[in-house]
C-alpha cells in the first residue's frame, strides 16, 4: 500500500539537490561522558547543537536601487530562518539565542528535553548499554610481542578508557533495564543528544517540500545559516602546571596521546576515537593504521629488492655490453627528423632501469599479490571484532534508518511488511531511470578523460620533434608530461567530484549507506581511469604499436610513440614516482598548511576588531564562538580516495617501482597524524556517524586486488626483460653474454640513409617479418600470464579459507549479547510484536510531541 505525496518533478529536484553540500555529519551515537554544561551570563544552559547566523550591521542605511534584489534575498532568509526556528520549537527542543557584540552574529543553543530524546532514540534504533563487558581487548603485535618477552615500544597508557558494554537497541517502556537510567542527565552520550538533533535538524522543513525546501544542509547552502555544529568538549591544549591525566577532558586526551606528532610510534587509542567522533571516523583510523602497519614488511622487502637491483647495475653483463659497445651499434632513429644514435649513450639509463627490471620483480609482484589477498583478509577480521566491540556488527541490515533528506523529500510512503511501519519510498523504476542518467554521465566524463590522455601522449611526441637535438629530449618530454598529467588529474577530479555528489542526491537513496555508496562508486570510475589511464597507456600500449623502420604507423600523420632509448619500464617507474609522490606531497602540503590560513581567516572575520579583543583578556571567548572559528568537517571520501588510489598504485603497478611501498608508508605516517591533527584541533566537532565497516571501499580494494594480479602478470610478461633473458639463458649456453645484440634488429635495406646501417628494438628480420624467437617468446608469455595469475588466485583462496572473517570468541560474544536483549525485552513482546516500531514510543507514553514536519503549503509559511 502506498500513500502518494506532492508529485516531485525529475528537473526541479536535480536543480534543488544540486545546491545542497555534502556537509555529512552523521547520524549516530559516540561516548559515555557527561553532557556539557555551557556556561554564560544569563545562567546554564544544555547546549546539544549551535546554530549561527549573521545579522546585517547597518539596518537603519537607505537601500539603493541596485541592492533592491539582496534585499529581497535577505527577507526571504529572515523566513525561511524563522519558520525553521519556529518548527524547532513546535517539535519540543530548547533554544537559548546569543548575539556577538562585534560582528552581530547570532548563535542559537539548542538543547532536547528528556521526552524528546526517549522519543527519537526510539525512533533510530539508538543502542544502550545492559551490562559492562569485562574482557580485556589486545592486538595481534602486543600479543606477539609480550609471548616473545620484547619490550613493546607501541604500546602507551590512555587514561579514561571508554568501559565496554553489552547493548541492545532502546525501549522507553523497558528503561528500567538499562544502566544508568537514574541518571537521565547522563543516560544518553553527549554525541547520542548530537545525533538526535541532527535528525531532527535534517528533517525539518521550511518551505515547499517539492523545492526541496528541507533540512538545515539547505539552509546552510543558502546562506540562511552559516553553520550548524555540536560543540567540543573544551580546548585541546593541555593545562599548564601539572596536572593529573585522569582530570583531562576526552578532547585534551585525544591530542595528547594520539595528535601530537610525538605520538607516530604509538598504537591510536581507537576506542578514544570512538567515543568522541563516532565509530565511522573510527573504523577510518582503524583500517588506516592497519593498513600503514602492513606496509611496513612490503616496503622492507621492497626497499632490499632496490639494493639488489643497485648490485645488479655493477654486475649486469648485459649493462656492461651497452655501455662498452662505443660507438659500434647505431641506433635507428626514434622519430621522423631525429637522427641515429649510439647504443652506449644509454649506458646511465639502462643500468638504472635495472633498479626496476630484474629477477626479484617476479618475486616481489608474487610477494605484493598475495600480500594484498592476505592483508584483505586480516581486516575483515579485525573489522567483525571492531564492529562487534563497537556495537554496530546488525547496523545495516537491522538498525540503518531512512537517510533524513529523503524521509523529508520522498514522494510517497509504503507499508514495511516486517515491522507493519509507514516508511518513505520513491519508485524504483525512477530511480533507475536516474541511475542510467547518471552512468551516461560517467561514460561522458570518462570520455573526457580519455581526450585528455591522448593530448599528453601527442604533446609528448611533438615536444620530442621540437627539441630533438637536445641530448636529453625524451626525457625532458617525459617529465613534463608527466607534470603536465598531474594538473590535468587533479582539475578534473575537482569538476566530477562536484558532478557525482549532484548527481546520487538527484537519484534519491534510501538510507546514507546505499547513497555514500553510489556516490563513492561514480567517483571512483573517474579517479580510476584519470589517475591510471596515462601509467596504463605507458606500461601495455606505448611502443607496441611503431611498427618497423621504413614502415612506421602514424596517428593523425605524426609517427606513433616509441619507448625511450632505455625502454618502458623505467618511463612506467618515473610515471609513477611523478603521480602517486608528487600528489601525496601536494595533498600533505595542502592538509598542513591551507588549514592554518583557513582558521585564521574565519578568526578574522569573527574578530574584525583585534585590538578590542586584546584589551579584553579577562573575558574568555564562549564555546560556541571558538568552536565557529573552526573549519567544517568535509567527510572521510577524500582521506579514503587518497589511500584507495595509493593502494592500486602499490600493487597494480608494483612490478615496476618496487620502492613504491616505501614512499607509502612514509607517507602514511605523515598521514595518520595529519588526520587526527585537523579532526582533534583544526575541525569542528562532527555529529557521530554509526558504521559496520568502511563500506564499498572494500570491494574496491578486492577488485584492484584482482587486477593487482592481473596486471603484474602482463607487466612482467611483456613489458619486463625478464623473459627474454630467460628465454636467452635457455637456448644458449646459459649465459647473458650477447643478449643485447639478440634484442636488436637490422633495419631493412629501403630505410638505409647514407650508406649507414642502423638497429632497433625487434625479433624481426631484414625484411621487417617476424623471426621463429618472437613466437616463441609470445607462446612463453602467454603461458607465465596463465600460470602467475592461476598460481596467485589458487594461494589467495587457500588464505581466504585459512583465515575466518569473524573469530570464534566474537560469534559466542555476539550471541550472548543478542541473548541477554532479548531477555531485556522479552515481557509484553507478544502484545508490542504487530506494532509498527516508530510508534513503539509514542509521545503519549514519553510526554513528547511528534515531531511537526508537515508541509508549509507554498507561498503561506506558518509563523
């Protein structure tokens, strides 16, 4: 059964969500700490979610003619402002208005009495603690270390750890089961009464829903507010004297033992982390230090695998051929109006590319693959003890409510068969219809980038023409198009992120699981062809396409690209190093620094008058000013995306820079600090998110895996050296001596200018045909493609059966928990069975009204 609301048009609603900002502040709870009291001169007030916005300075000023539209906007605002407050306020919540003297902004506190909060904590399944759980929680490296009687430098002593509890999901009507219900000041968590008026805040309304005049996201893009916050838990900095580290606060805590930089050895107290910002900037910070602790092996091996291939560049026969050869082998030239050159002129470059092209690049793309298998398989692992320790391991399947907006902005309700509830629905067959739109988008912007790629790749060929007689052309034309690759990237990134958050708003997801999801996805296919079309383009398809001397192909009459003079893989290996170092570089630079000026300029705005506010020490700025002093939280996509792609370049292309681990745990470990810096000092508080793991990331870190595999196995097979050379040790006496001169071709008589023979880069004959050793050689390429990627999917499926995704300690916790709510709220189960759970706790049995959210007809607010 369906109950059709106001038709919402498919062009209106796009217009409408396209000016909505993914200011995600979540939507569940955090820590057990007692609520904050904020003080002022009028009295206490609870202060559970600030408000802010600006008051003109000047209203008494004439309005010109030419500000008549701003002023029209400006009494719309007042309102929109309004009805939002008033509606507010007809749903049960306490509001406390502040105005700053100096720049007349305005900070409305808002606070929910205890019928408000039982109400709504029904309503989105918040979890409530039953029992405290005594068991104590290590990892798998203190478990080694202290079995191996090693001193564990990692390890540091928090105080105030968060207790651990079995919960269930709360029932007003069954409160006298819970701990802590005599208390009802600290019953909820300071980031559970967060979460609440967020929900309340998103779903509001202060128009015309079909202008998706909904939610305080709205108001905010539309200058209504400036900024909707929770407040901190007080100034991170530590008080001066000494002091006890029990009596500091949970914020003070978190930066001294986890933001400083003094802390990059030390294990990350996740479960301070959770307690203050919720379990999905946890689960971030969990996957990101384990990820940066398995790092650490594959960039050791990595790093001994370089010091190999620098013996390798003394040692190597082949590299002692190239440079003692003089000028006895001539090179073919390598474009059109370039001219020969001697073999021995590569004799740097060639001994470096044996830093990337050796033996051990077999080993170590074996070693990198199976890596990745395991290290997916160990977080699942830890993820289930996580989510199971942090009371979200049913959050999807049992607990997700509807995202707010689209409870708000969803055309019709439909009868939930489970639970008997009206629930908000949008069609399907529209949705999909959206969908499609959206995929057609994706195939357009992948399109784009594709026309990009080919512009680098003739700039490359063309800067190679202009500048030939330099000695170092190719190089020169490389680098810069590398660089040139890279600005490319990075502007389009900015436009399609833009694009694909416009685009999942428009198709109108159920819950913020199944939209991050959709809109990780789009982003990801971009960022995906963007960041590794140009290394895929230079590794399978650059050089493979030249033809022969005298019978060159062409695109669009220029003479198609070659490898340089020292081969592909080093080019591969520069490419990367320029893309996946010179973004990190670029990312840490902005993480550090674009914050501080940030910061600083909101201080500016607040305090436009410094020297007022110097001469008033003794007054202490409220919390509610500081805290709006700081940046917005924008969300976790872009620290994921960072790594996600940092991960592909480590193990898809991996064969080809084996230090590329190396750079990555460095980086990480600027990383993790940087993070947990702007989220303790730089951010404002962000409203706790409830998650069960970190989401699609996953899948997309299985299937990059997959192609991790994939791709090592064509990489070595055709763009390495490695087969040839063994191929050369086969079928003569088992040495490298004369392997170069087997390499290279003579250029057929028609191509022979002034009487000079010159050789190239081929199994071909005089003729320019094909020799018996380049089928030979592709029949053993194709066979190690086979065998590589059977051998790795074989030993990554035994590690996945080896390894169980949920230990067994966690399923019999599990089980008891679920045991222990249902004897919690097995009385009078049958009688509440039929009843649909938003009415479980009715504002009859809590003293609360329902929430006001009906529709303000169009054009007739009600103030």
């Amino acid at each position: 059964m369906m109950k059709k609301n106001n038709e919402i048009e498919d062009s209106t609603m796009l217009i409408a969500l396209s000016e909505l900002p993914d200011n995600s502040y979540g939507s569940m709870d955090t820590e057990r700490v007692s609520v904050m009291l904020v003080m002022y001169i009028f009295g206490v007030v609870w202060a559970d979610f600030v408000l802010v916005w600006d008051e003109p300075l000047s209203k008494s000023l004439p309005v010109k003619p030419e500000d008549t539209s701003t002023q029209t906007s400006n009494d719309i605002h007042k309102k929109w402002r309004a009805e939002f407050l008033s509606r507010l306020r007809n749903t049960g919540l306490r509001q406390e208005t502040v105005v700053h003297g100096e720049t007349k902004t305005t900070f409305a506190l808002l606070s929910a009495p205890w019928s408000v909060l039982c109400y709504y904590a029904e309503e989105i399944n918040l979890q409530v603690p039953l029992q405290v759980e005594t068991t104590q929680e290590s990892n798998w490296s203190e478990t080694i270390l202290d079995k191996l009687h090693i001193p564990n430098i990692l390890a540091q002593k928090v105080p105030n750890p968060p207790p651990d509890y079995y919960t269930c999901q709360f029932r007003a009507k069954k409160i006298e089961r819970f701990l802590g219900h005599e208390n009802r000041d600290s019953f909820f968590k300071t980031t559970q009464r967060h979460q609440i008026l967020y929900e309340i805040l998103s779903r509001t309304p202060f128009g015309a829903l079909k202008r998706g005049e909904v939610g305080v996201a709205r108001l905010i893009n539309e200058k209504v507010f400036t900024a909707a916050y929770p407040l901190h838990e007080g100034p991170y900095e530590k008080p001066s004297g000494p002091v006890e580290p029990s009596s500091l606060n949970m914020r003070q805590i978190l930066y001294q033992y986890w933001g400083r930089w003094g802390c990059w050895k030390k294990y990350q107290p996740l479960d301070h982390i959770r307690e203050y910002f919720g379990e999905k900037i946890a689960l971030y910070f969990a996957w990101l230090g384990f990820y940066t602790g398995w790092l650490l092996p594959a960039a050791i091996v990595g790093f001994l695998l370089s010091l190999f291939g620098i013996w390798l560049m003394v040692t190597d026969v082949p590299a002692q051929e190239v440079c003692s050869h003089g000028n006895s082998i001539v090179m073919c030239p390598l474009c059109n109006i370039c001219s020969y050159w001697n073999l021995s002129s590569i004799c740097y470059t060639y001994r470096a590319g044996l830093l990337f092209d050796n033996g051990g690049t077999v080993f170590f793309s074996i070693f990198m693959s199976l890596w990745a298998v395991t290290f997916l398989e160990y977080w699942k692992r830890t993820c289930s003890i996580l989510a199971h320790r942090w009371d979200c391991s049913q959050f999807e399947d049992n607990e997700e409510r509807p995202r707010p907006e689209f409870a708000a902005m969803a055309p019709m309700t439909i009868r939930n068969p489970v639970t008997g509830a009206e629930e908000p629905h949008f069609p399907e067959t529209s949705r999909f219809r959206r969908i499609v739109t959206g995929n057609m988008v994706i195939i357009l912007m992948v399109a784009v980038v594709l026309m990009f790629l080919m512009t680098i790749i003739l700039y490359r060929t063309i800067l190679s023409i202009i500048i030939y007689r330099s000695q170092n052309a190719g190089r020169i034309a490389s680098i810069t198009g590398s660089v040139l690759n890279l600005v490319v990237i990075l502007l389009l990134s900015k436009v399609y992120t833009y694009l694909a958050e416009v685009l999942t708003k428009w198709e109108m997801h159920r819950t913020q699981t199944k939209y991050e999801d959709a809109f990780i996805l789009k982003v990801f296919i971009f960022q995906f062809v963007n960041f590794y079309s140009s290394p895929v383009y230079i590794a399978f398809f650059k050089g493979r396409f030249v033809g022969y001397p005298g019978n060159y192909y062409t695109l669009f009459g220029i003479r198609n690209e070659d490898c340089g003079a020292s081969g592909c893989l080093i080019e591969l290996a520069q490419e990367l190093l320029v893309i996946m170092v010179g973004k990190q570089v670029i990312s840490n630079v902005q993480e550090f620094v674009l914050p501080k000026i940030k910061t600083w300029w909101n201080k500016r705005k607040l305090y436009p008058a410094q020297k007022i506010k110097e001469q008033n020490e003794k007054e202490r700025a409220a919390p509610w000013e500081t805290d709006y002093e700081l940046l917005v939280c924008q969300g976790l996509f872009d620290e994921y995306l960072e790594m996600v792609l940092q991960f592909g370049f480590i193990t898809i292309f991996v064969a080809a820079c084996p230090l590329a681990p190396f750079f990555a745990l460095v980086n990480n470990w600027v990383e993790v600090r940087l993070d947990a810096q702007k989220f303790v000092c730089v951010y404002r508080r962000p409203v706790a998110e409830r998650a069960q793991d970190i989401g699609i990331w996953f899948t997309i870190l299985q299937i990059i895996t997959y192609l991790a595999v994939v791709s090592n196995a064509f990489l070595i097979a055709f763009t390495s050296d490695f087969l040839p050379r063994l191929y050369y040790r086969y079928t003569t006496e088992g040495s490298l001596r004369g392997y170069i001169d087997f390499t290279l071709s003579i250029a057929p008589d028609n191509f022979t200018q002034n009487y000079m023979q010159c050789r190239y880069r081929g199994f071909r004959d005089e003729r320019g045909s094909h020799t018996p050793e380049y089928y030979h050689l592709l029949a053993i390429r194709l066979g190690f493609v086979i065998i590589f990627e059977h051998v790795v999917f074989l030993i990554g499926r035994i590690i996945d059966w080896m390894v169980p995704d949920i230990p067994e300690e966690v399923e019999i916790k599990i089980k008891r928990e679920q045991y222990m709510a249902k004897e919690a709220l097995a009385e009078n189960q049958l009688r509440h069975r039929g009843r649909p759970r938003s009415s479980a706790a009715s504002p009859h049995d809590t003293d609360s009204p329902p929430p006001s959210l009906t529709p303000v007809p169009e054009g007739k607010p009600s103030l």
